[in-house]
C-alpha cells in the first residue's frame, strides 16, 4: 500500500485525538492539581473548573489536513477513505458534544472562518484533480486526460461564483442590522439631516468648522448599545387575528376585511 504512513497518521493522530478530547484526561489532572494546591474559595475553584474554549488555530487547520489526504489519496489509494470517514464521523459527534455541552466559547466569529475554509477546501480539490490528471497520464489513458481538463477549470468558476454569490453576506452588514441601527437613530435624532452631513462626511478635518462638527455630530454604536432605548412600534396583528386579543381593552372583536367580502 502507497499510504501506510498516512493511515497509521490518521489514526494515531485523528482517532487517538478525538477519543482523548472526549475524555480530557489532562484538564481533568490540572484540574486536581489547582484544587489540592491552589483552590481556596469559591471563585477558585470556578476557575480550576474551567473548561476554556475550543482553539479554532489548531483544531480547525487538522481538520482541513485531513480533508486534503483524502481528496489527494482518493486518485492515489482509495484504501485510506475509510479511514478518513470513520474520522470525519467520529470528529462530528465529539466535537459537537463538546462545543455545545462542555466548552465556554469566548467569542461566536458568525461563520467568518467559512470564506478562507471554503477557498481551502476548493484548492485541495483542484490539487487532487490535477493529481488525478498526472496519474491517469502514466497508466496508459491518455485519451481521457483531455476530457477531464474542464474539471479544475469548473472548481475554479465554482469557487469565483460563491465567492461573488456569497462573500458579501460575511463583509457586509446584514439587511436586519442595518435596519435596526437606521431605527435607533431615528429614534435617538428624529431631526437629524443625513443628506446634509453626508456632504461634508468625507472632508478633511482642516476644511471643517467646529460649528458643523458638532451641528451633525452622530452618536456612536457603542453608546447605543450601551443605552436603553424604547422604540416605539406599530402592532398589526390585529389585522389577522379574528378572535379578541386578551391583552387589549376594547370589546369589540376584530374581524379581517377579507372575512366581510366573503359573506
């Protein structure tokens, strides 16, 4: 066999490692050591106790690793796939149990990783493409070799589309934000002229005057955030709710306009 290195890699490093993180024998050792040493109060041993995060630096490029052997080695030695599999699957569920269960995240990126792990994953399957190509060269296929040309020409096309399809949904402000934050400032300045301070935005500080420097001053995202503000709100459930509603005080019942056309 060609990967009997890489198949005694994957299950030393990858199922070894992912049993050992189900048992976290070496938190669990520190964790006595800190509370026969160290622990004194409380707030102590809620620190021993700690479970930390888990390392996006170092769990996540072993994953990709593993994905790009087997990509690479399904052309090379189909063999070491169940390898990866039985990885992959084992990793999933360990893993999954362990961010949402044991693990105190310190952050949630909202999938920024994804746009590098996705370039990633497009590259290691244009390595294997060409590797595929390179060894079908060598067997006596060489009719065949033209026709499989198009496939990293399409990997490519397929990653510029998502790039161009997707990428800005992670650099860019979501719909709803955008929203919220127009409606906070309308709510905290209801006079306030935007097209006016748009026209002097972009102005050096030297060409402005300290007058229009504090006539459009805006408030900043961290005082919203830090302030409570109540925005007020229209309700409409009423136009959909045949039956009264038990937290209003009329007496009447509502009854949607559709409903009257009808009869």
């Amino acid at each position: 066999m060609k990967a009997t290195f890489f198949i005694t890699y994957v299950m030393v490093d990858g199922w070894t490692g992912t049993a050992g993180e189900i048992l976290r024998l070496k938190p669990l050792i520190f964790f006595h050591l800190k509370n026969f040493f160290l622990v004194k109060t409380e707030k102590d041993r809620e620190e021993a106790m700690n479970p930390g995060s888990i390392c996006f630096d170092s769990s996540e490029p072993r994953i990709q690793l593993y994905f790009l052997l087997g990509l690479v080695y399904a052309a090379v030695t189909p063999f070491l796939l169940p390898f990866i599999l039985v990885f992959f699957g084992f990793a999933y569920v360990v893993y999954r149990h362990q961010i949402i269960n044991v693990y105190n995240q310190r952050y949630e990126s909202g999938a920024q990783f994804w746009p590098s792990v996705h370039g990633r994953i497009i590259t290691a399957l244009i390595i294997s493409q060409l590797l595929l190509l390179g060894l079908l060269s060598t067997k006596d296929f060489e009719e065949s070799t033209p026709a499989l040309i198009v496939l990293p020409v399409l990997t490519f096309w397929f990653y510029k589309y998502c790039k161009h399809r997707y990428e800005p949904a992670f650099v860019r402000n979501p719909l709803q934000e955008a929203m919220r934050k127009d409606t906070l400032e309308r709510a905290r300045e209801p006079n306030f002229d935007l097209k006016a301070y748009l026209a002097n935005a972009y102005l050096h500080p030297v060409f402005k005057g300290d007058d229009e420097d504090d006539k459009y001053s805006v408030v900043d995202d961290e005082a919203w955030m830090e302030e409570e503000v109540i925005v007020p709100t229209k309700r409409h459930s009423r136009r959909t709710t045949p039956a009264q509603s038990k937290h209003d005080g009329s007496d009447s019942l509502s009854v949607p306009e559709t409903v009257h056309e009808q009869r």
